[in-house]
C-alpha cells in the first residue's frame, strides 16, 4: 500500500461500556468494507487498494494464520496451565502481534474480565481512555495517547534531545506526518512551509546504510523491554510506505547500546506501554536512534521476514508474552 493508495477518514466507532469489546456477530469479516472500489478498515479509518503486492501478502498472512492455529492446537495437548487474558473495548484479531503470541504461547482469551487473569488495553484509536476494569493485572491502560506529537514530546524528554521542529523556522527536508495511528502518510516537504492542521513536523532522518536502503528498526516491547528487532529494509523513496524491500530478525544488543536500551526501557514506562512495538531510527549522520512511532496493537510478525524468522520471532515473544501474564 503506496503512500497515494492510502487515505484516512474520521472513525465512526466509539466504546464507552467498561470491560465490553465490540464483539460484531458476523465475525472479522465485519471489521472490513468494500467501498468505492477498496477494502475500508471500519475501525481506522485507513482505505486500502487491491493490487498483486497486496494481495500477494494476504496469501501469505493466510499461511501464516494457518500456522498459529496449528500451534495454538498444539498447545491444547501439552496439559500446560492456560492463564486467560481479557481485552478491553476490542478483541483483537489472529493478524495483531498479541494475539498471534497469545495462541502460540497457549494463552487463552477469557470470555468475561473476572474470570481473566490479565487485561489488556487494546484499542487502535489514537487517543482514548482505558475501559474501567476489575482485573488487577493491567497491561497498556496508562497507554492513552500515541498521537505522534505526544510520542514526540515523550521522547525528546527521554533522550534529550530535539526530533520535532518548526516548519516555518528551518529551511531544508523536513518530514510531514498526520497525527493519526496508522495512516502512513508521511511525505518529506521543503521547508519553510506552513504547518498544516492535524500533522506533526520532524526532522529528516538518515536511515539509510551502505545499501543505499533505508533501514527501520522495529523494536517489539514486553513489560517496557526490547525483546527482539526486525530490520525492515525499504527504498529511499518508499520509506513511508507499510511495503518492505526485505526484513530481517536481530538481537536487541547487536542494534542497541546498554544506555540506548534503558532509554527505551524508561520510554516505555513514560508512554504507559507495556506491551508493543516502536518504531526506531538511527541517523547515520549523528549516530543517534530516534523513536518515531509507537504501536500499541501492531501487526505481526513482519510479511517479509523468512519463515525461519517468523517462528524464532513467535517463539522468543510468546514466551515474553506469558512471562508478562503469568510470571510463575
């Protein structure tokens, strides 16, 4: 999906009951629409064109798929405890990371908070308010806010210092992004310019390695912890774009020093996020690694990842997943 072929629109869907996922008695299929000739996820917003690439990675998220519940079958018959986990105002899907690691991992979803023994916030809004719940293990509720000016804020707090910048007063590539979770539509504009409403302005990392590639490093979090990081490998010119040239599996502390992973560790605590994923650049330039998004229900693992990848990937956040719910 190509920065054009992705548009936003205001989401229509609210949740207020505490302790009640929006449960649609049709299924998933319910969570998307056709219109206008693309598929509209109902929850964000986001319209998304079918074209071979597209649906090329829907073939292999039905493999992957058939993979979990064969995993998740699996576990039924190791006899192991099966803590239950409850999601609160939305029921995530197989294709959400946590939900995939919750299978693999032998985590049951309870059908009621107070038979669960975890909850976890997860709502794909930008902004909003942690149902109230009587769970007393709580995962994600002080994770509010992940509008890209707070998560700016937070990480200019954290690592002293600046991502964000004025686009009337700097001269040069800046970037241009919405505001919104999930959108992808971020440009690189020529400042100085006017700000436009509903977008945040930083400044133009160089990402890119001796590839002529640039790299993204997204950095999966358990319990504020890096656990693992998928380099995603993308074009200079479809870095915005959710498409990756390749992708990779590595270990946190072969991309991260041990003061840039107690950054991250201190990020996380500040952000509220206790499970999720970041979204980390490194300028090559300066050196230094710059947290330019945060994802509290992203999407994984990685379609460009080799299969071997996939599973190491589950396996090492699956394990962190239960560690998280059920510590003993």
């Amino acid at each position: 999906m190509s920065l054009a072929q992705t548009e936003l629109k205001d989401s229509a869907l609210k949740h207020t009951a505490p302790d009640a996922p929006i449960l649609r008695p049709d299924g998933w299929l319910s969570d998307f629409e056709w219109r206008d000739g693309r598929i509209l996820i109902r929850k964000t917003g986001i319209r998304i064109r079918l074209d071979p690439h597209v649906l090329h990675e829907i073939f292999n998220w039905v493999l992957y798929l058939a993979l979990v519940h064969l995993v998740a079958f699996g576990t039924h018959l190791t006899g192991r405890p099966r803590p239950r986990l409850w999601f609160a105002p939305d029921q995530p899907r197989p294709w959400y990371l946590v939900r995939g690691a919750a299978m693999w991992s032998g985590i049951d979803l309870a059908k009621r908070a107070q038979d669960a023994d975890a909850a976890i916030y997860f709502d794909d809004s930008t902004t909003g308010d942690a149902p109230a719940s009587l769970v007393a293990k709580r995962f994600n509720h002080g994770c509010t806010d992940i509008s890209k000016s707070h998560v700016t804020r937070v990480f200019e707090e954290i690592f002293g210092y600046p991502l964000a910048v004025n686009p009337l007063l700097i001269a040069g590539e800046i970037v241009e992004k919405p505001e919104k979770n999930g959108v992808h539509g971020g440009r690189i504009v020529m400042a100085p310019c006017p700000p436009r409403s509903g977008f945040v302005y930083q400044r133009l990392i160089d990402s890119r390695d001796s590839d002529g590639c640039c790299h993204d490093l997204r950095t999966p979090c358990a319990g504020g912890e890096a656990v693992l990081v998928w380099i995603k490998v993308k074009t200079p010119e479809g870095r915005f774009s959710i498409h990756n040239r390749s992708a990779a599996l590595a270990e946190v502390a072969d991309i991260y020093t041990p003061q840039e992973q107690a950054l991250i560790r201190q990020f996380t605590a500040r952000m509220g996020l206790d499970w999720g994923g970041l979204d980390i650049l490194r300028d090559r330039g300066d050196g230094r690694i710059y947290i330019v998004d945060v994802n509290k229900t992203d999407l994984g693992p990685l379609i460009a990842l080799s299969w071997r990848d996939k599973v190491r990937s589950m396996n090492r956040l699956s394990s962190a997943l239960r560690r998280l719910v059920s510590p003993a």
